[in-house]
C-alpha cells in the first residue's frame, strides 16, 4: 500500500517520524545514524523527543509513511535539501528566536497525530492570504509519491501491462527503477500477445508474424551478437546488483520477480523471460491467441506456470521494521542447452513493429531477377530459393539473397504454367499436358506425370496428395502413396486454381465463374460457390487462421438474432443456435471450414464462408482483372492487371490507403476548425496589389483613406477594412460623335484615347466616380470637345486641315479629362465620314473634273496626230528626192548593179531547187543554164 503524508508536516529540523495513520497513536523514536543526525547547533531535548517517539514506533512495529521510509533514497535527498536551507535561514536569526522556533517544532514532532491535525487547524485559521499562497505551492510537490517504486512488483508489472507500447518507452525513460520495470520481459510478452498475429481490441494495431529463419549462417551471427549482449548485460547487472546492496538507502524492491500473474497469458505459451530465438512467434510456434481480458479463471491458470526469472523473488512487508521481505524463493530456471540464446520480448515486438510500419507507410526494397527470355507465369519462394516457370519453357531456381540463377530446369516442350516445391522436390505443370517432379537441388527430372487432355493450368500437393486442374475442365489428383490417379469433374470450363486444405477437402476455381469443394476421398463436389459475373482466377484459403475471427463472427450474429427474438417477446426462452455456439467455442472452431477469398476477372474479391457458402465481403477497388492474391489474419494482398497490387485490411475489407486516407481526414478533423479559422483569417488580413494597379483602402470607421497602396503585399484588418483595386495601365477608348461642320454638312467622327487615371487622387476618382470612371467621364466629354470642334470648320476644311483639327480636339479633351483626374495619353481621329448629299455632290464634282480632263486631252491628241502627219510626209518628200538624186548621179553602174543583184536571187533560187541541174558553157566558166530556145 502506499500511504500518503496527509496527517504529516515534515517540516521540522529534527529527525519527526510520520507513521501509518491507524498506527499513529504509538509514535516513538528511531536510533539515531549518520543519514538522520541533526546540525550541532540545535538543542538537545528535541532530539531526544524525536527519538524516543521513533524507537516507541518500532517496539509497537507500525509502518512509516511514504515520507519517512529511510530506504527512499531519492526522497530523503530531498528533505536533507530543504533542511539545509531552513538551517541557513535559522542562523541567521538571534538565538533566543532560534531556540523558540525549534521547540516549537519539536513539540509538533513528538505531538500525536489528533494534535498536530488540531495544531494545524489554528495555524491555518490565522494564516494570511500569501501565507496560505506559500503552502498551496509547497504542498502540491510534497503529497507526489512514486506509485511504482513503493508497491510490490506484481502489482507495478500489472499496472505497466496496461499501457501502449509508447507509453512503457516514455515510463522506462523516467528513472533506473522504472526502466527495469517497464523493460521486464513480461510486460512486452504481454503487449505481443496482445498486437503479434492479430489486431489489438484497444489500440487497433496489429503485428505481423513472421516464418522462422531457414539460414542457419545468419542465425549463428545473430546468435554471438545476442550471447555478447548478454553478457554484456549480465555484467552490468551484477555491478548494479552490487552497488545497490552497498547502498542500504536504495530501493528494496530491486531484485524483485520478473514474473506476475498475467491474465492473458495462456499455459501453452512458453515462459515469458526465457522465450528462445528459436519460438520467434511464426505460425509453428505460438498457438492462437485469445483477447486480453479479466478472466476470472485466470489466477487458477497463472498458478500453474513456472515462475522464472533473473531478479529475487517477490517480496511483502515485515511488520518489525517496516521493510519488504520474500515470501517465496522462486526455482532456479533449468539449464539450457549450448548453442540456445534468449530473445527478449521487447525485440521481438520492435521487429515486428518495424515490418508492420514498412506495411503501412508502403517501404519496400525492389529486387530484379533477370534470366527468363519470356514472360513469368508462376513463382514461389520461401526464406532461402525462388522458383520461376516462364513462357520459355523452363522453370529457374534462384538465391533469393543474392539474385544469382543457381539452375535452369528444362524438359517442357511448352510454358510452364504452375509449379510448387517443398524442402525437398519441385513439381511444375506445362501447356505441354505433363507434369514433372524435379529434384530442384540437383536439377535432376524424377518422374513425368501425364493423364490430362489439355494443358495443366495449375496444381497443389500435400505431402503425399498432389492435384492439378487443366484447360480440359478437369481436376486430377495423385495419391503418391498408393499410385491412384482420380479425375474430379464438374467445370465446365478452363480451371485456373487447385488447393488443397487438410488433405481432405479440395477447393477450385474455373473460368465457368465457380468456386467448387470437392471430397477427395469421396470425389464429390459438397458446395457451389456462386456469384462471380467473370472468370475466376485465383483462390486462397485461410487454414486455422481465421477461424477464430469466423467464429467470433457468427457468435456475435447469433447473438443479435436472439436479442432480436427477445425483444420481440421470447426473452424467457434462449435460442438453441446461440447456446450451443456458446458452449463450446474450441470444438466448434476445430469442426469449421475455413474462409476462402476468391478473385476473378470482374475486378473484385470475394470472400466466403465455406462453412455457409456465404459471401461474407465483395472488395471493390481494381480496375481490371484480379489475377493473384494471398492473406493472413491482418491483410490481404491482391494483384490485377491494372498493374496495381493492393492491399487490404481482412476483418473490415477496407483498402488500406483509404483507412490511412480516413485516419488522416479524422485527424485533420480534429484540428480543421481552428486551422481554417487562422487560415481564414490570415487569407482576408492578406491582400496582394499586382504590377500596374493600385488599391484604395476603405475603413468602416475612417472611410476611404486618401493615400492609395502600391504593389506587393500588404495587410489589412478584416471585415473593418476593404481593398479596391485600380487598373493604372494606359487603356483605349473609342468615342464616336455626329455633328454639322460650319457649312451645315453632317460630319461622323470616331476618336481613340488612349487615357490612365492620376495616381495621386485615386481615392477622389473612387469617391466621386468609382471603379468606371472612364465610362461615366469620357463619352461625355468628348462628344462636347468634337461638336464644338466641327462646328468651327466646312466639310472640306475637315479634310484639308485635318491634323489642324485633331490637334485642337486633343488639347480641349485633355483639358476637361483633367479636371476629372484623368491622364490622356493620346488622342487621333480614327474615321471621318459626312452626310450623303454631301457625298453626292462631291463625287459630281470628281465626275465633271475627269470629264474635262478627258477632252483636254483628246484635243491634245488631236493636235499631236496633225503634226506628226505633218512630219512624216515632209520626210517622205525629202527622201523621194534623196532617191532621185541618187539615180541620176549612178546612171548605167546603178542598172548593171541592180541586174547583178537580180541574177544572184534568180541563182540563188535555182540552187536551191531539186530538179535543176547546171552544165557548163561553152568557155567552160560560166555554170548558169544555157539552152538554146
């Protein structure tokens, strides 16, 4: 028990025991040692008061408060603290005062426990409100007790079993005392029974198991690691064991038990503190566990377990002194072979926490095996081999450590589509019809099976029973013992999946959408099971997995079928299904079936209750076909061909990242509503002023600020105060106008105006025109400056003058925007148009011009045609006589010159002619034609 100083004041110089408050009527003295002698100064009689009261104590054989145990070794440091300081303060006192003030505690120390309570009454009674301040806040550290170091260790372990696996860190963190409590092996048995293998009914959390490891040279390692820690550790334990017995004021309880009744614990689990590397909880070493709870059976049960550990035995309390004794001296534990190490339950958890925390954030190592030279139709693998049958017709045996191709099977004519292997043979199935029995250590083919129609698709062995479904829509098996072939039928179509559970019961799936239970022995199909709208691909069954959570499943159906019938007016009368499926839960698990998870091509899982036939969950998430899966009690894992591999959680057949996605949501949950409220309120005390803008600040209180913002960042106080932006960039604006000239002809004319508001007076603009100044202002104005413009010209002066006219429109338009604030850029007329009579009788005007020009200048044609007719009979005159002149200068040369001529062309003609021939004269000399007439 732990008592607590509320009938005690400790405040006295002297060595003032407090004692149990049924006990504290026979107050006598302790002996004085060297831990309790008072300062010199003090008088004597206190001491002796005080002592007597203590030794009276110890006659009577009463227990001390937690205050005054003497084996408080940390708490009586602190009292020698505070006695010393209250020593410094009473020196400096005089001594008549300093003798007062110690009798007074004195007497208080020697006083029973009725008259201190009364003692203190009045002192309260005449206390001040600041010395009333000063003992609420030296009373609050004072009545702190160290539950765990003061209870006997049973009870402390117990209390310890009862926290998360954070909390046991944080507590171990505290103190030496604490750690050794909070690290006892049975504390973290206790936390693996509660997370290793299934789901934790409190914390939700679940660790997984793992398969024992088959590398003996790794083990071996692990092994010297584990012995050198240990020894290690047993090093420093003697050394702790020997400074504490040195130090009579340390905790009593240090070499207390590592073991306390644990609840939970079932017998067939090993004990706690001696648990081997070799029972690292895997499917063969630990049995099924139950959930944690208060069994009232469970004394009877932890009564009957060995009682080991590496502390003392567990103590109780001698009423002599006031100090823990044993009651019991635990056995020594019993010796162990060489070559065997421990693990402690601690390292057990934290391994399988580190796996169960990859699960969950997705941390995995990819590891390539190159080799195939086509696609992988089926692999396994255990902790040592991988195994791998391709579309290249051979199967390959791989080192799953180091990825080296230690053997290539061949011997298929086609792919090997399905294989299995144990410790010691391979059996892999082939499109080749055949199967074939490998010594995969060797790579030596054993033996060829054959009997199938179509190709072997897949296959299961147990021991001596091998099965294996084809695309013949049949099922063989193989008894190895007695040499039997048997043929199950009843797909209907390609079977895609073979297992075989207990060697008994048979389960199949079939692109005919069916999963199937056959009877080996009997080779009868016993259910059907129906609901897949695709071809189902694979199948797994649980074994003794989840028979448990099964069972716990339909008693808990079975218990709202009966409430339900009670309330409908039956509750005399218990229901027979639910009283016998509470009567005996082991036999009824032992006789179920197990649950079976089926997938298929219409993108779902299925799981089902062979037991029922039921679909206890369809699980929805792929997006294309499922073609492979597997599970355990915590999750299970599907791949498809979306190249997707999912994971989901067993019990709820939630999608693990969308339970991630919710826990994440609930936590954000809890925080929105004041994160979105400083968000919110940041986001509207931000606002941001772009490049080429301004902003005018309006206040609630103040109204429109005169001075506008610049660009950037600024902050503003919300719902007080509004930011109105300004676009200050130079914009266009067309105005358009109709009006008379001074000689009264419409004239349409179309301006562009380029214009900015002023900067400095945009909080005017804002006030009196607002955000559209430009629409209100401009038309406005500038239809007045064009009107009165035009007006001071004719329609042709328009035309002729027309830069004489824009100029005089852009100064008055500049004019009246800037009694507006408002900057104009530039200002050009655009478009020019007048009326239509105007129009018309300017292009009768442009008709008679051209008419002119055109007879101007047929007279001129006129006239040029008379004197070059002129010209050219002048010149054919004075050539005539040229001609003349020259005949009557050449006389007969000229004739004889023109006949020369005239008989080379007649030659020349005849030269070219075909049918002429020359023959000479009579001179010889002369080749023209000569014929007589």
């Amino acid at each position: 028990m732990a008592y607590l100083p509320a009938d005690s004041a400790h405040l006295s110089l002297a060595p003032s025991l407090c004692l149990n408050p049924d006990a504290i009527a026979d107050l006598a003295p302790v002996q004085p040692t060297k831990d309790n002698l008072l300062p010199a100064s003090f008088p004597t009689l206190a001491w002796s008061e005080t002592a007597a009261a203590a030794e009276r104590a110890a006659k009577t054989g009463k227990r001390l408060c937690y205050r005054h145990r003497p084996d408080l070794r940390s708490k009586r440091a602190a009292d020698e603290i505070q006695l010393d300081e209250l020593q410094q303060d009473i020196k400096r006192l005089p001594q008549q005062d300093q003798q007062i003030i110690t009798h007074i505690w004195s007497l208080f120390g020697s006083a029973p426990s009725s008259h201190r309570q009364l003692v203190l009454s009045g002192l309260l009674t005449q206390c001040c409100v600041p010395q009333l301040s000063f003992l609420s806040a030296h009373l609050q550290p004072l009545l702190r007790i160290d539950f765990l170091t003061i209870l006997p260790p049973e009870i402390a372990l117990r209390i310890l079993s009862h926290l998360d696996a954070t909390s046991l860190c944080h507590a171990a963190q505290v103190c030496k005392s604490w750690k050794r409590l909070a690290d006892d092996d049975v504390v973290w048995h206790r936390m693996c029974e509660q997370h290793i293998g299934l789901k934790c009914t409190k914390c939700g959390w679940g660790l997984p198991l793992l398969e024992k490891k088959k590398v003996r040279s790794r083990r071996t390692i692990e092994q010297q690691q584990q012995h050198q820690v240990q020894q290690q550790q047993l090093q420093n334990q003697q050394q702790q064991d020997a400074s504490d017995e040195s130090e009579p004021e340390d905790h009593p309880h240090q070499n207390r038990s590592a073991v306390f009744p644990l609840d939970s614990v079932p017998p067939s689990l090993p004990s706690p503190p001696h648990s081997s590397s070799e029972a690292s909880l895997s499917q063969e070493s630990v049995p099924r566990r139950r959930s944690v709870s208060d069994d009232p059976t469970s004394s009877e049960r932890s009564s009957k377990r060995a009682r080991y550990g590496s502390r003392s035995p567990s103590p109780g309390y001698d009423a002599s002194n006031g100090y823990p004794t044993p009651l019991f001296q635990s056995p020594q534990p019993p010796a162990k072979p060489e070559g065997t190490t421990k693990r402690l339950w601690k390292d057990i958890y934290s391994e399988r926490l580190i796996v169960e925390r990859n699960w969950r954030k997705r941390n995995y190592r990819l590891k390539e095996f190159r080799g195939h030279t086509d696609g992988v139709m089926c692999l396994q693998f255990d902790d040592s081999f991988l195994i791998t049958g391709s579309y290249d017709n051979t199967a390959k045996v791989w080192n799953i450590e180091t990825g080296e191709c230690l053997r290539t099977l061949k011997g298929h004519a086609l792919c090997v589509r399905a294989l299995h292997f144990d410790e010691a043979k391979l059996i892999t199935g082939s499109m080749d019809r055949t199967l074939k029995i490998w010594n995969y250590h060797t790579g030596q083919c054993i033996r060829t099976l054959q009997g199938h129609t179509d190709g072997v698709v897949t296959l299961d062995f147990d021991s001596r029973i091998l099965a294996s479904g084809s695309a013949d829509a049949t099922i063989k098996t193989w008894n190895f013992a007695t040499g039997e072939c048997s043929t199950l039928k009843g797909h209907t179509d390609l079977v895609n999946k073979v297992q075989i559970y207990k060697k008994t019961l048979l389960f199949s799936a079939s692109d005919d959408t069916t999963v199937k239970l056959w009877d080996i022995a009997s080779r009868t199909c016993l259910r059907t099971f129906t609901g897949h709208v695709g071809r189902v691909q694979c199948l797994q069954t649980s074994g003794d997995a989840l028979i448990s959570i099964l069972a716990n499943r339909m008693h808990s159906r079975l218990a709202q079928r009966h409430s339900a019938r009670s309330t409908a007016g039956h509750s005399g009368q218990r229901s027979p299904a639910y009283e016998a499926g509470s009567s005996s839960d082991g036999e009824t698990v032992r006789n179920m079936l197990p649950i079976v998870i089926s997938g298929g091509l219409d993108n779902t899982l299925k799981v089902w209750n062979a037991e029922s036939g039921e679909c206890l969950n369809t699980l929805f998430g792929h997006e294309d076909g499922v073609w492979s899966l597997a599970f355990d009690k915590l999750r299970i894992v599907s791949g498809g061909l979306d190249k997707t591999v999912k994971v989901w959680d067993t019990e709820s057949g939630e999608h693990t990242a969308s339970a991630a996605m919710s826990a994440i949501l609930n936590t954000l949950t809890k925080v929105a509503i004041p994160i979105g409220a400083a968000v919110s309120f940041l986001q509207y005390s931000m606002y941001d002023v772009q490049g080429g803008y301004r902003a005018v600040i309006f206040d609630r209180l103040e109204g429109v600020k005169p001075a506008p913002v610049g660009e950037g960042t600024h902050f503003l106080v919300p719902w007080l105060q509004r930011a109105i932006t300004f676009d200050v960039r130079t914009k266009p604006r067309n105005i358009s106008t109709t009006t008379g000239s001074k000689d009264m002809q419409m004239v349409t004319l179309t301006l562009r105006v380029l214009h900015r508001p002023d900067v400095k007076n945009l909080s005017s603009i804002y006030q009196s025109l607002g955000l559209d100044y430009d629409e209100r202002v401009l038309p406005s104005i500038g239809n007045e400056v064009l009107k009165s413009i035009v007006a001071q010209f004719d329609a042709g002066e328009l035309i002729t003058q027309r830069e004489l006219v824009s100029s005089k429109i852009r100064e008055d338009l500049a004019k009246r925007a800037r009694e507006f604030h408002i900057e104009l850029e530039d200002v050009s007329i655009t478009t020019m148009t007048f009326g239509r009579d105007f129009t018309n009788a300017v292009e009768q005007k442009q008709i008679a011009q051209q008419e002119a020009e055109r007879a101007k200048f047929i007279v001129e044609k006129a006239e040029q045609e008379k004197s070059a007719s002129i010209i050219r009979a002048e010149g054919e005159a004075h050539a005539a006589e040229i001609i003349s002149a020259s005949l009557a200068k050449a006389g007969a040369g000229l004739i004889e010159l023109r006949r020369i001529e005239a008989s080379k062309d007649i030659a020349g003609t005849l030269a070219n002619a075909k049918n002429v021939t020359y023959l000479p004269n009579q001179k010889g000399n002369n080749m023209l034609l000569n014929l007589p007439v």
